[in-house]
C-alpha cells in the first residue's frame, strides 16, 4: 500500500501543472483577444443615452483633431479635452479613451497627465467580434473623447465599419464630445476613405497615383459622416512623403467617379494637427501647414491606364496658428495648381 502513495502523489501533481496550464492558456487566450489598459479614477459608470431617445448634447462639443502622422501635437489632444470640458478653466473632468487595432498604453500616461482628464482607457479592438462586444460598447459610450491611434486604415474598416463600435463614436461626437486621430486615425473621419485596401501596406503614392488614377486606389464611405466634414478627404505625412499628387488624384476620382461635383482635400503635413470646432473653424497647430485642396470642376482626362489631366486646383497653405473656414470657404488666398498627363504643372508646396 506505502508504494502506491508516491504514484497518486505524482498523479495529482500532474493534473494540477494541467489545471494551471489550462488556466494560464485561457487568461492568455482573453489578454490576446483584448488588450485594455486603464489610468486614472474609478471608471465613470454613466448610464449610456437609451437608443429610443435622441441624443441632445451634454459636453460643450462636438470637435474633431486630424493629425498628420509623426510625433504627435500634444497641444491638439489637448484642445479637445479642453473644448469638450467647456474651456481652460472649466472644473470638468472628461473620460478619455483611446482605440487601436494593435499596440500597447503609450498614450495613457500623456494622456492622464493633461489638464481635465478624469481617466484614460486604452481598448485594442482588432475584429469585429470585439467591436460589437457589449462590454467594449459601454466604454466606449461613456467617453467624453476619443481617440484613434495611426496605422492601417484598411484594417481600421475592415473591423470597425458597420458594427456597433461605430455607433457608439458616433454617441460621443452627437453628445457632444471629441473625436480625434493621427495618421490612419485621422483618414478614417473624412466624408471618403482612401482606404488602402487594394494597395501594398506602404499605399499608393504620388508617382503612381497620377500614372493611373483607378490601378490599386479604392475608398470607403459612409463610415463617420461627420457635418463639418461633408464633401472631404483626408490625407496625411503630406509634406514629408510629397503627397499632393495623390490627393489630386483621390479628388479627381470622387469627381468623374459621381460621388460628388466637388471635394475638398484635407491635407495634414506630420507633426501638424488641423483642429475643427463646433461651427467649422479650423485652425492648424504644429510644426507644419495644412493645405485645403479643392476640385470642383469635371476632370479632362480621368480614366483606367492612362495619366491624370486636371486643371485649375485651388490650394489653400495653412500655416500653423493660422485659420479655414469648412463652412464657409474663403474666396481668396488660393493659388492654382494643374496636373497634365500626370504632372503637376510647377511646386504645389
């Protein structure tokens, strides 16, 4: 009987290393498939609006911050927690939170350092699942800003378009709220994507955009519709990665493709922010400019496999600490800019 001790000992000894292993695997298996990280106060636990209801705004909102990509401008995330609290000297505390597809808590501690933030929450959401998880809904209806790291438009589509995520950004911004993003998180708030999808993960650039206008470049629609955003789109790293064929050609395209008889290029250069207030006042903070590039006019020569002819663009160079009016457009201070055969008649910079 002794000898049989030690083989029942080593026994229970084995299903425990299972039972923990097992334990281990789950709670690793529910960290992969959802990354959060917290800072701050107690999480606010305001009830959601009820859907039958419609939402009437309680924050002194809405506004929008479209970064350029690069370092950050740490000044315009600011500027929305400060526009949403009601002002500098507001004793409001806002929620904060943050949404990417992957990456880690690097904006938390920026974040919870500024002035007026109660708490901030980093949610990684990378597939649909996810982004219609009840649990995931709630933060994010009980934000008061939010804000979407850079990196894949594409993917940022593919797992957020049209699921309840997307609603509730929307709750934020009609109550409202901020809603802000850099790089690939800026693209994804204008009226038409460029979404990437049928590209390389690098994109399409200037060159070969002006080469052939249809080869690789698609967009998405009806994603945000934000109002001070109708009729826009959004590109960024401008400056530093010489962008301003490609948004020429992304314009042209919304032009003879139907979508619209005019469109508005919004055009963010890196370490830049163009900041939207409630009534459509821009102004540019940062290191660099922003540019607004309109079409409004029917492209001459817009087809499959053959160079870009547009003329007369109307570019628009704002600097930083300087101002554009989305609503109602300045009727001078342009310049204009023509692309023939798939090259920009002189420096479009």
């Amino acid at each position: 009987m002794t000898k049989a001790f030690p083989s029942i000992a080593r026994r229970l000894k084995s299903t425990r290393i299972k039972l923990l292993n097992m334990g281990t695997f789950l709670i690793n298996r529910f960290i992969e498939s959802w990354k959060r990280y917290f800072l701050g106060d107690t999480v606010d636990v305001r009830p959601s609006p009820s859907p039958s209801f419609d939402v009437r705004p309680s924050l002194a909102g809405p506004v929008l911050s479209l970064g350029g990509g690069g370092p950050d401008v740490d000044d315009a995330i600011q500027w929305m927690i400060n526009q949403v609290r009601g002002g500098t000297n507001s004793a409001t505390k806002v929620n904060v939170v943050v949404i990417r597809t992957n990456g880690n808590h690097d904006y938390n501690r920026l974040i919870y350092d500024m002035r007026g933030v109660k708490f901030v929450e980093t949610l990684v959401i990378s597939n649909r699942q996810e982004a219609n998880k009840a649990e995931i809904i709630e933060k994010v209806k009980n934000a008061d800003v939010i804000f979407f790291a850079g990196g894949d438009q594409c993917e940022y589509i593919r797992n957020w378009k049209d699921t309840k995520l997307e609603t509730a950004v929307k709750s934020v911004y009609l109550k409202g709220g901020g809603v802000g993003g850099t790089s690939a998180g800026a693209m994804i708030q204008s009226d038409c994507v460029y979404d990437a999808c049928a590209s390389s993960e690098k994109g399409i650039e200037t060159r070969d955009a002006l080469e052939d206008p249809y080869r690789d470049i698609t967009f998405t629609y009806n994603f945000f519709n934000w109002s001070n955003l109708q009729g826009t789109i959004v590109d960024t790293h401008f400056d530093r990665r010489e962008r301003m064929g490609r948004i020429m050609t992304f314009i042209a395209r919304q032009i003879k493709d139907g979508v619209s008889n005019s469109v508005l290029g919004i055009a963010v250069s890196e370490s830049t922010s163009v900041l939207v207030d409630k009534n459509g006042l821009v102004k540019v903070i940062g290191r660099g400019a922003a540019y607004f590039v309109l079409g409004n006019h029917m492209p001459e020569v817009c087809q499959p496999r053959t160079p870009l002819t547009f003329s007369n663009y109307k570019i628009w160079k704002v600097r930083s600490g300087d101002t554009f009016n989305l609503r109602n457009r300045p009727t001078s201070g342009y310049y204009l800019r023509s692309v023939k055969r798939g090259r920009i008649d002189s420096n479009p910079y």
